[in-house]
C-alpha cells in the first residue's frame, strides 16, 4: 500500500448524512450497497470509506489516491452519470481497480445502458443484489458479475408472533365502551417502501378488507408524502371503528428498525410478474427476519432460499389467515431465519465478500 494512499473507496451519488455519529443514506441502494460493506471493511481496521460525487469537492482527490474504488448505483442522471465518466479517467487501470455496484434494472433506460455498455467491459468486477439481475448485466460485460450478500441494519429483535384476534366487531364495541383505542387488539401488519412499489399494495387491499370481517387489521404504511396515499387514507379505513384501519409514517433515517418492532407481520406486496420487479433483491424479507417479524410477500426469485423461513406465495391474505392461525410456527420459522442470515448477512459475511472482491487474485482476472 503506497503512503496516503486510500485501501477501498465507495463512490454514491446519494445524499449521504449522518446518524448517531455514523454516516448513512437515503436510498437503501446505497446503505446496504455501499455504506454497509464500508463500517464492515472499517471495523476490521481498513482504510474504507465513502463520498458523495456530487458534493464532495475533494473527491479527486480520493479517487486519484485509492487503491480499489467502488461506483456505486446511480441516483443523479445525467450529473451523476458525468461525475462518474470524469472519476474513472483518474484510475490508473479500470480493470484492476473499478467496480460497479448495481441494485435496480434500469437497462431499459437509454442512459443507464449507454452508460455502462460502455464501462462495464472494462472493469474489474461487477456487484449485484441478485442471480435475476445479475443474468442481465452478464449480457452487458464478460467481466465477472458476482451477487453480494445485503446485510441486515438495526438491531436484533426476538422472534415474535400473536395468538388469533377474531371478533372484530365485538372487540370494537367493546372498545368504544371502554373508552379505549381497539387498535390493542389488532394484528399489525407493515408495509414499507418507495412509492412506486404502491400499487401492489393498493391491489391488496380488497383481500384484507375481507380479512378484516374476521381480523381486526391495523396496516402502518411507511413511505414517502405522495398523492397515490390518498387511495390508501381514505375516510373509511382512517376512522377507529375500521376493521382495517390504515395509518401512515413518513419515511425518516433509523425510522423502519423501531416500525418493525411495533408490528405483527411484514407485508411485501410487488408486481411480481413484471421483469424488472423479478430482479429485486430480498432486502424487505431480511429486514423482517432480523427485526424478529414474520414476513408475507409475494414470490420473487431472491425470495427463494428464505421461503421456509416466511410466507411467500401469490395469495398475500391466505398466508396471513396462515401466521395467525399458526403461532408456533410463526416463531420457529423465525428463528431458523435469523439463524441463516447470520450466516449469510451479517457484517463478517458482508466484509468478507468484499475482501473477496476487492482483492483481484481472487477473481482470476485476465
């Protein structure tokens, strides 16, 4: 390692700011891409760190002094694509220095496309959320296209589950005489996300209408303040008396650990048919395993090797009316699941696909 010079730097055009004295991010892209695999290379003592291409005036200069830089997925359009064509030209050989992260297929967009059909030929790896998405880049690079393990945010919670609540109608009378919210005996279901994953939601909700003639629901929507929530906040599900009554939280930083711990289940709703959707990464599923809650999501193929550990199927309401039938289960799927991605997500495994990848012996690079 030559002196001053930086051993892996990550590269974002994300808004990057700080939380209890550690850097994070807006996008979970560039949190679970970039910033986590940086505090996990860091806590093993090396030199690791991240900035922002587009508000970092000394960004050059890091570039032109790191050993292995990671470009990770694009935000910005066409600033960002600029910022990271003039970044590139600072390394002294792509092939054995660049890696791009990516985390979304957006190779239907004429500049992403044009982008890294130009780069990705020349690089030394490329890193990707799942086997779906990395099929496409492969069309795009011969260079190698490896799927890195996301790792998991927060803190622990213990496996969690509740006994049935039916009566939905008896529970509410007897809260309004009680004078107390009927919100106690609800099972909680959350749904967090951008908001363009609202529309499976919006699908879902005639299923858990009908569900709630049984189940008194509580739905928490964590998300962004946009016009489609009005479909979702309508006067009849925002009242107390609803047997599916809808709340929303406006995304904030460190705001899904403390979402996850006050709810029952985890819903993850998509538009599962659509291409683009099959190449998501399971970074909901973890999310809820780690956090101790049993997740319902519709089938995606990085879903797969957790489907014993949660419910995924194309009937979100049928494997709901399963958790709540079947409370036991519930809590050993759970724990098996918290047991697998420790093995697989935790900041160890993190840090050493990483190593792996940043070290280019390892990758056999021609």
């Amino acid at each position: 390692m030559r002196p001053g010079e930086i051993e892996f730097l990550f590269l974002t055009t994300d808004r990057l700011f700080k939380v209890g004295g550690q850097i994070t991010a807006q996008g979970a892209s560039t949190r679970l891409g970039c910033v986590a695999p940086m505090h996990a290379l860091a806590q093993l003592g090396y030199d690791a760190r991240i900035s922002n291409v587009l508000a970092d005036p000394s960004v050059e200069k890091a570039v032109s002094s790191a050993r292995m830089v990671v470009f990770g997925e694009m935000f910005q359009g066409s600033d960002g694509w600029r910022a990271y064509r003039r970044l590139l030209k600072l390394l002294r050989n792509p092939r054995e220095q660049a890696i791009f992260n990516i985390a979304d297929d957006h190779f239907h967009r004429s500049d992403f496309l044009d982008f890294y059909r130009e780069t990705l030929p020349n690089c030394l790896a490329v890193t990707t959320v799942s086997e779906k998405l990395a099929q496409t880049i492969r069309a795009h690079t011969s260079r190698p296209v490896l799927v890195a393990p996301e790792p998991y945010e927060g803190a622990r919670g213990a496996p969690h589950a509740i006994t049935v609540r039916s009566g939905t109608r008896a529970l509410n009378w007897l809260a309004r005489r009680a004078g107390i919210s009927a919100d106690i005996w609800r099972a909680r279901l959350l749904w967090f996300g951008y908001p363009q994953n609202l529309p499976p939601l919006l699908a879902l909700l005639p299923g858990l209408e009908e569900l709630s003639r049984q189940y008194a629901l509580l739905l928490t929507c964590v998300t962004q303040p946009v016009a489609e929530l009005a479909q979702l906040l309508t006067p009849q599900r925002t009242q107390e008396r609803a047997g599916l009554r809808v709340q929303f939280v406006q995304w904030a930083p460190n705001i899904i650990e403390s979402a996850i711990a006050s709810t029952d289940f985890i819903m993850i709703p998509s538009d599962y048919r659509n291409p683009v959707v099959r190449a998501k990464s399971p970074n909901r599923l973890i999310a809820g395993l780690h956090g101790g809650r049993f997740v319902v999501a519709h089938p995606l193929p990085a879903y797969e090797p957790y489907a014993s550990f949660a419910w995924v199927g194309e009937d979100l309401c049928a494997g709901l009316r399963w958790a709540l039938a079947h409370p036991r289960e519930v809590l050993e799927r759970i724990a098996r699941g918290q047991e697998y991605i420790d093995q697989m997500h935790s900041p160890a495994a993190v840090a050493r696909f990483w190593l792996d990848v940043l070290r280019p012996r390892s990758l056999a690079v021609a």
